[in-house]
C-alpha cells in the first residue's frame, strides 16, 4: 500500500514533554515525520506544532490515543493531504478572481474552485472560460438578510473547505459568517489596520502615506477585524494619485491573497484569538 501524506495539527498550552509524546504517538503508529514545525508563545505559555508525517493510519485512532497524553483543552487535527474545495466570491473587479482561476487550473494551489458567486454577471465569461459554475445571485430588490440567505445556501450546496472574497464589495453580516468561522478569507485593499471600510486608496492620497499595501484575513463579525494571515507593501510616491495608486494595490492585492491562501490550504496556519501563527 502506498504511504499517505498527513499534516497533524496540535495547539495547547505549554507543558515539558509535549514534543516526546507526541513524536512517540506517531512512532507507535508507523508514521514518519518528513517535517517538523513548533512555536511557543512565551506571554501565553501556548504551543503550536504543525508536522508533516507520511504512513497509513486511521486518522481518528491517532487523534484519540494523543487526546489520552496531551492537555486536555488541546486542538488536535491530523489532516490527510488533498485538494481542498474553494467557492470563490466576487463582484465586478477581475484582477484577483482571475488570479485564483489560473492558479488553481495550473495546480499551483493545493485547491479547486468548485463554484463562483457574484451579485453581478460581469465575471460570468471569464469564470466559464475555466468550466467552472458561476452564479449571479443579484441583491436588487432584497433585504441584506433575504441576500445573504440565497447566497448562503448555494455556498453551503457545495460544503467548500474555505470561501474566498475575491473582492466581493459587500459586507458581511455576523449571521452570514456564524458557522464559517475561519473558513473565509478576504483581501482587503490596505494595509489594515489603517484605512478600514470604503476608498482605502483615497483615504491613503489624503494622508500622503509613502507605502500602500494589501491584507488577506479572515473575516469575523467586526468588519476588516479578523486573524491577519498575509500582508505585504510596495512604495509610493507624491507623483501618483489614488487611481495610480489604486492600479498599483491591484498588483500586491493579487500576490497577497494567493500568498495566503497557498499556506492555509497547506494547513500552516493556527488561529490564536484574534492572531495568527502561520508557518512558512
């Protein structure tokens, strides 16, 4: 039989030994540690170990016989490697929608897009041009509520992984994000937490900043105050205004987000409050 690739995930509070048990589990089950990943928050006194193992096991058998040697508030996930399932959401702007498209078509993300969602029809021929599902579900003439509910259904329909805002220019509401906690990811046009909510770029010419730059997190109930997991900036000068600015963001927006998504589709990234550890 072939050896299986497997990512364990654990997260607990500090303790002498955690490594040696764990790393003794995994021996005990014929598996072999191909890398290896820790992290301790000192302030917290928290572990983090992300470690990559080949074998084959009953993932849930491990699971359990860890429950029995670690603490027990500890977070354990043993992951089996596979191609995680997006639904990609956006409105009208192209550039990271098209990004993710031909990423994913080419493999160079651990994912497929299994569905794309917009309000409007624009990105319709570019989404089918890569035989991918579209779905314009408009908001004209509807509640919030009744929007975020037709959405919601269809996003549900396909039990994706993770959802991912491709500049989709709607805010969420905390009904719309209860029970996708952690699972959908945005790229906001900034680098958060300056200029939240609407025209960052304006906001950014006003105050005549030297740096722009982008933030993909996930999105919580507080808008643009999710987990960060990537940001990144390019330099700007007094020369450019904020549409010169706004067609350079385009550029860093893109690579920020798949950046971002490469790493929590490979299962590096814990969520620690309203942080994260994110191993490279």
């Amino acid at each position: 039989m072939t050896d299986q690739h497997y990512t364990l995930l654990v997260d607990c509070t500090d303790a002498k030994g955690l490594i040696y048990k764990i790393t003794e589990t995994l021996y005990i089950n014929g598996l072999n540690i191909v890398r290896n990943d820790e992290f301790v928050s000192a302030e917290e006194n928290y572990f983090f170990m992300r470690t990559e193992v080949t074998g084959n096991v009953v993932a849930t058998d491990v699971v359990e016989q860890l429950r029995k040697v670690l603490p027990d508030a500890a977070n354990i996930r043993l992951v089996k490697k596979e191609r995680k399932k997006l639904v990609l959401m956006a409105t009208k702007e192209h550039h990271c929608l098209s990004d993710l498209l031909v990423r994913t078509h080419f493999n160079e993300l651990n994912a497929e897009v299994t569905a794309v969602i917009s309000n409007y029809d624009s990105l319709q021929n570019l989404t089918e041009k890569f035989s991918i599902p579209f779905y314009c579900i408009s908001h004209e003439g509807k509640t919030r509520e009744e929007h975020e509910a037709e959405v919601l259904a269809k996003v549900h329909s396909f039990q994706p992984d993770y959802v991912v805002l491709a500049k989709y220019m709607r805010i969420l509401t905390p009904g719309f994000v209860k029970g996708l906690e952690h699972k959908i990811i945005n790229i906001h046009h900034s680098f958060l937490p300056a200029f939240v909510g609407a025209n960052p770029y304006k906001q950014a010419y006003n105050r005549g900043v030297k740096i722009i730059g982008a933030t993909a997190h996930f999105v919580n109930h507080e808008l643009d105050e999710g987990p960060i997991i990537a940001q990144s900036i390019i330099p700007v000068n007094h020369q450019m205004d904020a549409t010169d600015m706004a067609r350079a963001g385009k550029d860093i927006e893109k690579l920020v987000l798949s950046n971002a998504l490469r790493t929590v589709l490979d299962d590096k990234v814990f969520v620690n409050g309203n942080k994260t550890v994110v191993f490279e």
